[in-house]
C-alpha cells in the first residue's frame, strides 16, 4: 500500500499549489490538499485527513481529494469509507487508471474477485503498463482457479519488471500446478538468477529434481533451502517424504 500510495500521490499532485509555505493559512480547496499531501509525506495523518477534507468541502467535485483521502482513510483502516471515495473520485473523473486500481485491490482484500477483476480491467484499459495492476489481477484470477489467467498475469508484470524474482518464482509454482515441470522449473531458475537467497526457489526445484531422479541436484537444493530457512527442516521432510511417494507411484507398473 506504501508504494502504491506514493504513486498515487505523485500523480495526483498535479495541477496544486505546492509552492505553498506551511506556516500560510491556506484559502483554497487546492491548497489545502496540497497541505494534506505534504502531511501525508510527513505522517501527519489526522492532519492530512483534516486538509482533505476541508478541500473536499469546499470543493465537492474535487476528484483528487477523493481519490488520496481515500487511499489514507485505507491507511487508517476505514475501508468502506475508502471504497466510498474511490468510487467518487471514478465518478468524478472515470478517465483515471488509479482509483479504479485502488478500488480493485480493496475488493481483491474483500475476497469479491469479480468485482476486482472488472476495476483492474479497466485500470488497464486506461493506463496498460501498470505492473501492480497486472499482479494483483493475476492474483485475483489465481483465487478464482483460473490458473492460465494468472499465468498470463503474471507474464505481463515480467514484461515490465523482468527482474521481479517474486513473480517468477509465482507464475513457477502456478506452471508446476498446471503440471508444466519444465517451465516451472526455468521460472525458479530465473528467480535463483536474479535473488540467489529465494529460499523457497531452491525448495521447489530440489523436489522436481528429486522426482526426475536427480539426486544429487536436488540434495544441493534442498541443502540450500535450509541453509537460508533453519526453521524450515520439518515442511521440508514431509515435502521430501511426499515426493518421494509419489516417484515411486510412477515407476510401479
């Protein structure tokens, strides 16, 4: 949410009086929210919600003030009333990606994957190379089940952020799922490229090579993964244990 709220703000602060000295006493709707930014960045956060308000109330189709009031009343866990004004501000001003975005991943949180999905499309519709909007779709659509969805998702936020070691280590495990072992097994080495610290990485490629009968890999793998995770010795026994079931299942006629 932080960085999703910088970039909000960064947007929205557009078009307001910034050049506004703090000990001023502000006199229009736009000063005050420039004000309540500033205190925002500050973590002055009942004091931005004051400016926020203030500017809303005297400017009621202030679709700015909607949308960064919104994303604080998140911060402050207000959540409906942060669905409230994001949905005012779309309806202020329904050409901008970000509340609809903001709106979506509220709904993700609320489990009403529809209705999320329907916001993240349209955020990208408006504004297409919004890497947080395709993730939290994928997420959303990995939720529904729909697995090739979010594998497609997935592969749009690595077009954008191609060294986003946890998106690929993601799409792997949705690849292994899908029962695609040869490209899950490239995604976890693309994760293990870019972070050589992805302890679950190592994990999940040890126990596929451990199923092909690559024993040796895989106990360098999976050696690796508890050196990075001590307190992981336990689910990795039962993981072990597990596939190794179902190795020998494989070879029984």
């Amino acid at each position: 949410m932080q960085v999703l709220l910088k970039i909000l703000v960064s947007i929205l602060i557009v078009g307001a009086s910034l050049g506004l000295a703090l000990g001023q006493t502000p006199r229009k709707p736009e000063e005050f929210y420039a004000r309540g930014v500033d205190r925002l960045e500050r973590e002055d956060l009942a004091g931005a919600l004051a400016d926020f308000n203030k500017a809303i109330e005297m400017l009621p189709k202030f679709s700015a003030a909607y949308s960064t009031r919104g994303a604080l009343k998140k911060k402050l866990g207000d959540v409906e009333g942060a669905l409230a004004d994001f949905t005012a501000s779309i309806e202020l001003t329904p050409g901008f990606a970000i509340p609809y975005y903001n709106r979506g991943f509220i709904l993700l949180e609320k489990k009403d994957f529809d209705a999320a999905i329907k916001d993240f499309d349209t955020a990208l519709e408006l504004q297409p190379n919004l890497a947080i909007v395709y993730r939290n779709r994928g997420d959303a659509r990995k939720a529904k089940l729909d697995m090739a969805g979010a594998i497609t998702d997935y592969g749009k936020v690595l077009e954008i952020e191609p060294k986003n070691a946890e998106v690929f280590f993601e799409r792997g495990t949705l690849k292994l799922a899908q029962n695609d072992i040869d490209g899950a097994i490239t995604d976890f080495n693309k994760t293990i490229e870019i972070n050589s610290e992805f302890a679950d990485a190592y994990a999940e490629r040890g126990l596929i090579r451990l199923n092909r009968h690559l024993d040796q890999e895989a106990e360098k793998d999976l050696a690796r993964y508890l050196e990075l995770n001590k307190d992981g010795k336990e689910y990795l026994e039962q993981r072990i244990k597990y596939a190794k079931y179902e190795r020998d299942k494989k070879q029984k006629p």
